[in-house]
C-alpha cells in the first residue's frame, strides 16, 4: 500500500508488524551482535550462529503463512519497481509505504541472504571435510564483514526514510504500529 508523505497526519495508527515478526527481528539482532561480540569464544560464537540460521528458517516461512506485512509476496519488488524507487530517492520524492518500501524488500533478502550464507560456512569450518580449508574461513571473514555493510546501509536507510516521512520506524518495529496519513 502506497501512501504520499502529507505535512500533517492524523496521529492515527494502524498495526503494520506482527509479533512474529518483531521478535524475530529484534532477536536477530541481539544474535548477530553476541555472535559478532563472540568471535573468539567459539562454543557460544556457534551457539549463537545457530540461533541465527533457526530464525532465519522461522523468518522464511514466516514469510510464507505470516501476516500480511510479514509475507513475501506482499513487498519483494520486481527490478524497475526497484529502481525507479531508488531513483525516486535520489530526487527526494520517494512514496511512503505502509509496509517495506522497494528499498527495504532488497535489503531485507541481502541481509537473509548474507546471514544464511555465513551460517552455511560457519557450519562448513567444523565439518571434517572443510575443517582447516581456508577459503572456507575467508569466506566467512568476508560475508560477516559484508554484513557490517549491509547493516549500516539498512540502519541508514531507516534513518532516512524516518526523517523524510516524519515518522519513527525504529519505534514502529517495537510496537507494530504505523502511522496513517490524512488523505
């Protein structure tokens, strides 16, 4: 759902994301952050890379039966919907969407696809047949470095679309609720 940025909203909200959803989200987080505070404690680094590539098999098919907002199909845009949105943001003009905007929907798979792929070679490193390969390790090295990227472009693009929209999204991903504009 598209909405224009208007100078004054009403105030009212609507609930946007599920409880499933935040949760997911915000334990994401605190996983990523220990696995990555954790490095060189590798039994809890493991533990907590597990934890992560079991919320990203809920997250999948969360994305599937969750609620609207939550489901795939609801926001992955196609690469003119993309890009014109990218461009849009450019000139400043970008629309407001209730749920992800294009922008967001690219990053949310970037960041599924980077961490289920630094789970896949951190369970690599202590299988017999890759223990000790090194390009195995640089691999990892460089997707959990690409992460870093990733989330600082996401936290950005939050940031951004926060002050342009005039609304706080940080708050909208603890309580589930979006303001919704006057038309």
């Amino acid at each position: 759902m598209t909405h224009k940025t208007h100078p004054r909203a009403t105030g009212t909200t609507v609930r946007v994301w599920d409880i499933g959803l935040r949760l997911f989200h915000w334990s994401l987080v605190a996983m990523v952050a220990g696995a990555y505070l954790t490095e060189d404690l590798r039994k809890i680094h493991r533990n907590l890379g597990y934890i992560v590539l079991a919320l990203l098999a809920f997250r999948l098919g969360w994305g599937i039966i969750g609620s609207r907002h939550a489901r795939f199909a609801s926001f992955l845009p196609g690469p003119a919907r993309l890009i014109g949105y990218l461009r849009d943001i450019l000139r400043g003009r970008e629309a407001r969407y209730l749920g992800h905007n294009p922008a967001g929907a690219a990053m949310i798979v970037a960041l599924l696809v980077t961490l289920g792929l630094i789970g896949a070679t951190g369970y690599m490193m202590g299988m017999d047949r890759y223990f000790g390969k090194n390009w195995v390790e640089e691999a990892h090295e460089a997707l959990a470095n690409g992460l870093l990227v990733l989330i600082a472009l996401h936290i950005g693009g939050v940031l951004l679309a926060s002050y342009r929209h005039s609304e706080n999204l940080i708050r909208a991903m603890v309580t589930g609720r979006k303001r919704v504009d006057d038309h």
